[in-house]
C-alpha cells in the first residue's frame, strides 16, 4: 500500500527524518512519500502556527487525494485532521491519535511530553476533543523547541527522560506519548532507559494505517466526516503557493 | 473606542450585513469596521472551510494588530479564536462564546440553532473546548446553508422559528443561540415570536468588546494566548493574496 | 436606566463601598442604587448566613420587583440568584457569574481568590452549578474575613497578591476572579501587581447588565426562572422586618 | 435515640403525615418529632419558596441543636441539608439524598418523580451538587402540585404510577424515588403496582439516621460542615417568628 | 433477619474477624453468619486474585441463594457485586459502597485509605463504576498487605493514621473510608484519633441491610441485576471445589 | 508472530469461527492459535457468567503465559482483560476495546450493536473504565442471543442490519462495532449493506497485536499492570479443571 506523511511544518530537515521514522516500522509492501506543505511556519508552537499548518496542509492533500491508500498527519497536535478527512475517502491518521489509542491498549494512563510550555493548551484541546482525557494522566512541557530536538539529540534524550520520569513517578503515567513529530527518532532509546512503552504517533500510524487497509476500513462519510466533492473548487486555499 | 469586526468568510454582502447588526448595537461612540479576508473560501459549512477560513483570517487580523482597541470574530464556529488572541494585546471576542455567555445570564440551559447539518460537530466541539457543555442543551441543524439565509428572510426566519420551538420544547431550551452570523439580522423578529431571548452573537461581542473596554480588562498573556512577538514574520501566511 | 445593586449582608459601609464600586464602571446614564436588607447576617462565610442572607435579599428585591431595569446580586456566592430571576422580569446578575464568564473572554482558564477558607465548598458547589467547572482552575482561600478587607486595604492587598501569585504559578490560571465583593476597590491594584486580568464581580455585572439592557434582553421565562404573579402573595417572607 | 423531622414548608397536616411515615419505618425505641417552621412558604416548588423556606428550617434547627440524636430535613429538594449540617453536631439527613443513596444499593440507576415541573430545575440542581448524576437515570415531572397530593391520594397514586412506568420504560430507571415528602403514604402501594423498589426518603432517613447512631457516626466537622459556635449569635435570623 | 456475610478470600481467620465486626453493629434480632469460599486466593491485592475470588464467591452464593434475608460480599473492592446481585432477590451490599454511602451523608468528600499500591488501580475503577467519583477526594495507598493487618493492629494504626491524616490535610477529605475488610477492627481507634468519621464497611453494611429489610426493599429486577432462573444450572462454576 | 486467541466461553464451534475470523485478517507470518476454556459458561450474556469466564479464562492464559508473542481476549465485553495482563509479559488485547480504538480513526462516534439487552450494562461499564464514553453514541442491544447467531447468519444478518440503521439515523453512530465476537463472520456484509465502517473486534485486535509486536512495544508493568511472578502459585485457581 501507499501512505502519504504530511508534515505540517516547513522544515524539510524535519520532512525527512519523519518519513526515515516511518519506514522504520512499515510492513514489507509499504511504500512511505514524506512532504510538507510549500508555505506555512517552519514549525508549529502556537495556536496561530497550528492553524496556518493546517490550512497549508490541507492545500496539500488535496492536491494529491486520489493518489493514496492513507494519509498520515504527521505533528502530535493533529492539526486540521477532522478536515482533512473530508478531502479523501482514504484513512487520514493523526499522529497525536495513533500514540494515544495504541498506549490504551498497554496502559491503563498514558503522558504526553512535549515540546515548549506554548503548546500545552493546545495539546489539552486536542485530547479532550478525541475523547481521551479519562486516559491521559498529564501533558509534561519541556525545555525544548521543535527545531532545537533534531540539532542536539543527545541533549532532548536526557530532557525528555528527566520529564518522562516525573510523568511516571508523580502523575502515574504507564506509557509515555512523544509530543512531538522530532522525537521519534528517540523513542527506543527512551523507552530502553524509562522501562515503560514509549510511543512515537509517526510509528503508531503508519501500522494503524496499515491495520485499516488489511482489515479494509476506510474513513465513514455517514456524519463529521462527509464532504461533498462538489465543494471542493470553492475551498478557497491561496493560489499558486503550492 | 474602535472595534474591528472580521467575517472568516469571503462574502462581501454578509460583511456588510454583519456590520450593520453591529452598528446597531454599538455604544455612542464605539466605531465599527467590518471587513472579510481576501482569500478563502465564501461560506463556512465544513471542516476544511472552517480551517482555510481561519488561516485567511488570522493573516487579516495581523495585517491591522495594533490599529483597534478590540476585534470581533463573526463566524459562529469561532474558528481561529485562540490563535487570533494571540495576534494582538486587544481583546478578541468570537460571536459564539459572546452569545453563549450572555445567554447564560438569562437562562438556565441554552440551544444553539444553525445552518445545515454538517457544521454540527464542529459546534459540538466548539461548545466543548469552550466548557459551555454544561449549559448547552442542544445544537440543531436545518435545511438553510449560510448563504442562502440573506436572499430569502422570510423563508428564513419561518425554519428557524420551527427548530427554535422544537428546541424549547423538547431539548429544555430557555434562550436560543443563533448558530450563524447570517442569522444576525433577524434576532428580534424570532424573540418576539418564540417568546425567549434569542441571540445574535454579532450584538453580543459588541456589547462584551465595550463592557471589558469601559472596566479596562485585556487579554491574557500569562498562558493561552501568549505568543512573543518576534515569531510574527515567521508565521508563514501565504503572500501576495491580501 | 436603573440598576439596583443588592448587598446580601447587612454592614453598610460594605453596601457603599460596593455602591461606589458599581458607579466607577457605569456608562453614562446609568443610575445605579445600592441596598442590603433589614434583617439578616453581617457577611456572609458559612453555609448558613448565606441562606439566611439569600432570603433577606430575596424579600429586598420582592420589594423593588417592578422599579428597576435590572438587579445585581452583590455577594461573590451569588446566593439566592435563581430564586431573584423568578421575583422580576428585569434582568438579574450576580456577580460571581458575571466575574466568571467576563474572565472567559481573556483567558483559558481562571482562578477565583476568595477569604477565608470555609466559604470554599460554596463556592465550588456555585461554580458547579454554573457550569464553569471546565474553567475555572482553582479556588483559593485566603487569611481575610469579609469584614477585615475594607479595615485594612493595603494588608488585603498583599494577601491577595501572594494567593493570586500561587494561582497563576501552580493552578495555570490566566485571570483572577475576587471572590468576595468587599475586594471590588483593588481590582485595578491587584491587576496592575500581577500582570493578568483581574475581575470584581461588580463592576463586571454592572456592564453586562448595561449590555443586556442595550441589546434587549430579558431573563427568559420559559423554564428554570418562570414563576406565576400569583405565587407572590404566599412565598412566607417573615413579617415587619423590612 | 430521639429524631426531630423537620418538615420546612408550613403546612401542618403534611407535617403530620410525614411524622406517620417516619413512624412506621422507625426501629423500636427511636422517637420521632416531626414539626415545621412557624413562617415560610405552604408549600415549596419555586426557586423562592425554596431559599425562605430553607430559612426558616435552619431558624427551626438552630433552636433545638442540642436537644435531638439525629435531624430529618423532610422536603424532596434537600433545601438548606449542608448549612444544617453546620448548626449541630448530631447527624443531619435530607430525604433526597437518603433515598437515593439507598436506591443506589439495589438499583444501578433510579429515576426520581415529583410534583410539578417548575422543581424540576431545583432537583436537577439537587442532583448534580450531590455528585449523584451519573446514578440518576432521570427527573420526571407530572401535574401534581404538594398540596394536592394529601387531598386525593388516589389520584395520585395513579398519576405517579403512569409517570413511574414512563422512567422504567423509556429511561432505563430500575427503582423509583419519590421526588416529594408529601407523596410518602403511597410508597407501598406504587411499589406493588410497579414491580420496582420505591423509596420515600423519609423512610429511608430515619433508618439512615439509626444506622449512624448505633454506628457511632456524626457529621465531619472537618471542611464544608464547621462552625464556629461562636457564630450562632450572628446568624442574623429574623427575630420573634418563632 | 439474617445475613450471609461472604469473606470472598480464604484466609479463616480474616472470615472470623470479619464477622465479630459485623455482630459488633448488628441490631438486636439480626444473626450473622460468615463464611468465604472453598477456593480461591488468601487476599485480593491484585486484578487476577480480584477475578477468581469473585468467580468463588458469586458459588458460595449460589450455594446459599434461598437461604438469607441479605448478603454482603465483605472485600473492599466490591468484587462481583452486580454479578451477584443477580443470584438472588435479597439484597446484596457491597463493604465499599456501603462506606461510600454512609461518608456521603457525613462528609462532603471522603478518601479511600488503603492497602498496597497494587490495589489503587482496582478501586479507582469501582469507584468511577460506582458513580461515587465526585464525592471521593482520593484513594491512597500504603505499605500495609491485607494479610499484615491482623498480625499486628498496632503497626497498623499507625501507618493508618498517617496517611488518614495526609488525605485530611492535603486531599480535603472530611471523613475516611477503610478501604480493606480486614482494617475494620480499627475503626473506632482511627475515629478517635483523627477526629473524622472513620467507615468500615462491614459495619455500614450490616446497618444498610438492616434498613433495607425493614423498610421493605429488595434488589430491583428490571435491569442490570435481572437473571432468568433458568440459566443457574448453566453457569459453570467449577466442580467439587466447595 | 504466535497470538493465542482466548474464546472465555466454552463453546467449541464459536472458538473454532473465531480463530478462522482472526487468521482471516492477520498478516502472513503470524500463527493464531484459538482455545476456550475447560471451564465456565457457554455464553457470556450475564454477569455472572462474565465472572465466571473471566476466572477460567485468567486460568487458561496463566496455563501459556510464556508461549506467545501476544493474547487476545474474544469476548465483546473484554472480560478480565486487565487481569489478563498482570498474567504476562506479552501484550493482552482486548476485542471490545480493539474494535473501539480503530472505530475513532475512521468515525467521530460510534455504536455498539450486541446481543440480547442483559449484555447491557455491562457493555456500559466495561465502556467507560474504558474511558470510551465520549466517544461511544449508543449502545443497542438485539433480540439475538450468543449462540443463535452462528445457527442463522442470515437471520442475524437481518436483525444487526436493522438495529445497526437505528445507531446511524437516530444515535448519530458514523461506524458500528460488533458488540459479540460471534458476529464476526458478518463483518464485511454488514458493512457493505451499511455504507459505514462495520469493525468485528477480533480482526482488530490481531492486527493492533501485530502494530504492537512490529513497533516492539509490550505491556506496561508500571501500574495497573503489574504483578510479581511471586504471586503466580497462590492465585487460587480451581484444581484440576483444566
């Protein structure tokens, strides 16, 4: 089958680890395309970031919406995921999603550690319209910007292990949720060190997508999710960005 | 004082409709300018509308940042609040939360009465992220699409007045919340004949921009809606489209 | 129009000063009366006194039901403030409400900081009811009677500063709600020490019920707050105490 | 061990019925007092009637604190249970949480059905401040106003049985909580009609009350329920209506 | 009336303390017997021992179904309640809720103070099921096993008291809830101590059964608790273990 | 990879159409091995026989806690799931929870369509310790019971498709989960007659099994999950059953 993994963000440095990520964990048959967006911030820290993302994010599925077997959203706030599964009758996982579903199923609570303190309200948004409060014992802000995890790894392992063990020992977090699509690379690591399961979303998608596809689930279109393509040419994205 | 009233969408004529059911709010001396974005899509009836509407907005609300004292969101969906809060020191009120706060100081439960079905869930979670469930008795849709609202009002107002009544008679409405900004202009046509306060989020945020105004409240910056202002030339709005 | 402002207790230096404090924020035009009852306790920081004082203040406002365009309910449990909806068609606010939904459109989440600590499940039981639980970070109580706060403004003040501090630092609240209508005159010290918005319930209520009053809304009778004329005559308020 | 049922509305014939129904459910040995207060509504099912009621009774209270085992505050809306609770160190029970704290023991949800629907607000009020909704399948209203009830208890009986059947059925209620003092006679007899447990909370009260007697259990005087006894003198009740 | 009280672990000893602690509260008239399973774990500290012990006692149960006026399963995570309240139409009351209850017409939030760590994740979910979470202010655990308990009370206390004392202090709870069968022996030394209510449920249960039986109320059969007689041969419980 | 597939009850025919069901959807490369129990009921439709299942189920995975790669628990009610995991390092997948979590990547909310109404409540319980509740719009029960369906498919074809309608038009259900693991073998035709997402939790839970094993994560021994192989001999097992 053929995923396409949008990040959001600009930074194609980011782009290419996060499709490395990804097929690090794919089914033999899997073939993984990693892009980004053509315009948009170069990562996404605010609410306003997060919504530019999103629309320029969507600009890009819908340019190539026929093209996949899935789609994968690949930044831990989902941005715009309920939209962009209106523009294709594949399965769009979001990454934050896939982290947290998969965690339920090895863990009675899970964390999330993350990036700088700005995102957590956004963070507490997205969790509470999936549903997944009941589950989540905390959402843990660090030290760390986006962009700075992917120039010092050695660096964002030790940040991360130190708040990924408050999460576990004060907040009775059984499982750690990567915040961030940068800090899949670490989750081995992680996890070797911490003794729980940590969970990257790029790696939890990319075989929940899988899991769609083999059992043959696509994404309903009886409710929040229908779109009726008549409504595509009046979507309105900014022209000749792309 | 100087309010700047942004409609997300790209309809000129609902703008100026909108400005006017400001106006005829508006305190002696507060000056209202209503304006649309110049891209986006021309109704917001769907996820990825809601989505590039934001985006087209938020660029609007940049491009004039420092130049009111309190800006109004007139989008039902409040699509892009948080992020526009952190746009500007000014207030920023969406004419959804402004109804539902009002609405709540005179009635015990209120319905929020809208468009076609398909911006249900994107209110669903509106009214959730804002912690207005509670609250809320209902959200229902009807057969009218936000544009056609304005080409005929007589037609208009016999829906709304018919799913109004359902809603306080079967859902325990006391007050109705108008579910769309269209809606706007016939607020006291539908109180007078359903007998319980109905409204127009429009009129709302008007008279909340003036209260927190008069009694010298901004928004927050020690959370939420913080952004530093030096991540503003790296937000990544498309160029060359205002 | 006519605003009449009811202090619950019964000390009336507290009656002026919240007089005084309803007046600074006033429009233009708007005549503003303060009154507490005849009978009933000096404040109001256990369960008891505030049903006692909440059917004091009722039989207060039963006298006055027709002459004014709107009442306020100026203790911060907002005590009573059901029953006073169905006394009068004129709009009735209290003020905590009023504090709390204003503090909702500058911030994500507030902090009420209130005296002594035995008013807190009071407050928290209002909060609930409200249904501003999903807001409303923490409830602090502090050293302060209701009745030391006007004796010694400036030790209120540091009092409040410290609280509020710890509710902004440990609680993640944005804004503070004063939670006592005797801590009106410090709102603007307060706000300025501490750097976020701080509301007096007062001063908040005072613009709403303006705001109300432009708009043309009234408390809805279809429910919670309907009570037929005929009932007046038999509610059982106690005889010649007024 | 000695009970003081107090009913809170002043009407002396159901004052005697509730002491009957107390009776006939007490253990041997205990003594029930039932009295109302000698001002205050005939009967309670607004808001208003609710809160001078609730007056009176804690007046009433506050002059036998030390004389009784144990406190019945008979009235299906619990008004004013936690400030009684403050005025005495015996236990002080509330029909309605008694009821449904033993309906909670033989049913996994119970549906409550009372007089006219203007108590419908204040008992979902009740309900939510008791922590008690999520056992509480619903609150039925029918056309029963208090006082009629004792002037044809057969026609009650039949009304409560029609609405009884509509919560079983329709709502997924397993046992029946009668939502007013004055509907105790009949708790039998719909019982038997309905195949579902029944439960008056005067009953259920009294034999609460016993329970924390021979258990050797008195109200915490750790958080909401303390009082400084000092206090008493300022209350501020209204004076000579007793 | 009689009550089948079932130790739902094997350890005879608890069985026989158990049982004084239930005499100590019964009302004259009221016989008890104690007994607990043929099979199944010494103690109940673990989700897997929670199973089986419940599994042997819902046949110990079925053993007596016929037999008793009431029963309760005397193990403080409510294990098997609902199951075996289909077994038979006499009431069935659970130690824990039966304490939960009881707190809630003393205290406005009770704590759970419990036995090792390992049995948090149990009572936090019988709690939620319970529908008591808004009630409880925490569950903490301690270093005490279930087995520990009795050979040394005094040890016991003392570890009791401290963590009573933190839930008091730190948490807000107002009374304690013991939250294992065997601490019951306890109960009125932490009460002294403390100075809060302090619930065993083997007592609570008793005084609730007895309540019940006189005032004439049996489990309801209209939903959850409803089994056909006919499947009782089907069941499968294991053979010639009892 | 090796999965042990557990059917809790003792019904050979319907383990042997799970195991078909399960290798059905699994990848090539994995072994699906399906057993029941020796003991226990041949359905699970009420609690009791839940309890009972569940115990002889914990039996039979302590009996291969170290022979496989992953278990699944094939009952829709997910019985003694989280005891399960305490029994073994390997990852536990419960049906119920597997079908859910893949239903909120394709579907806002989604209905559980079951067997007969007895299954209820407990459906209801296991979905909200689940924490599944915002998520789940209703759950519908049938006139079916567990072993009718395999005696006529078409039948329960018939009978699923018609309540399953009901979920979608009334309940706002957007995907239906099979709420019986012997309603697998209609997965594909229900969906096709529906037109929304039809998810049979065994194939789900095999392929989470497998995106568990391929992404290397296991079951956390943390928390909740935890148990020390010291407790292994004295769990209390019924003897010689197996």
């Amino acid at each position: 089958m053929r995923i396409l993994v949008v990040n959001p963000n600009t930074t194609e440095s980011m782009t290419t680890a996060i499709g490395e990520a990804c097929r690090a964990v794919a089914a033999p048959g899997t073939e993984i395309t990693a892009i980004n967006p053509a315009w948009g911030p170069p990562s996404i820290e605010t609410y306003v970031e997060d919504y530019v993302a999103a629309a320029a994010m969507l600009q890009t599925i819908a340019g190539h919406r026929d093209s996949y077997d899935a789609f994968v959203v690949a930044c831990a706030g989902d941005p715009g995921l309920y939209a962009a599964r209106q523009l294709t009758d594949a399965p769009v996982i979001g990454i934050a999603e896939a982290a947290m579903h998969m965690a339920c199923l090895v863990a009675h609570r899970f964390s999330i550690v993350t990036v700088i303190d700005s995102v957590r309200p956004m963070l507490e948004d997205m969790v509470s319209v999936a549903g997944m409060s009941p589950r989540c014992a905390s959402i843990r802000a660090t030290s760390l910007s986006v962009l700075e995890i992917e120039q010092d790894y050695d660096h964002a392992e030790r940040v991360l292990i130190e708040e990924s063990r408050r999460a576990v020992e004060q907040d009775g977090a059984e499982a750690i949720v990567l915040g961030c699509a940068g800090m899949g690379p670490l989750d081995k690591r992680l996890q070797k060190e911490l003794g729980v399961p940590v969970l990257d979303g790029c790696g939890c998608a990319v075989t929940l997508a899988e899991s769609l596809h083999r059992y043959g689930i696509t994404t309903s279109k009886a409710g929040a999710f229908a779109m009726d393509a008549a409504r595509l040419p009046r979507l309105g994205f900014p022209v000749s960005q792309q």
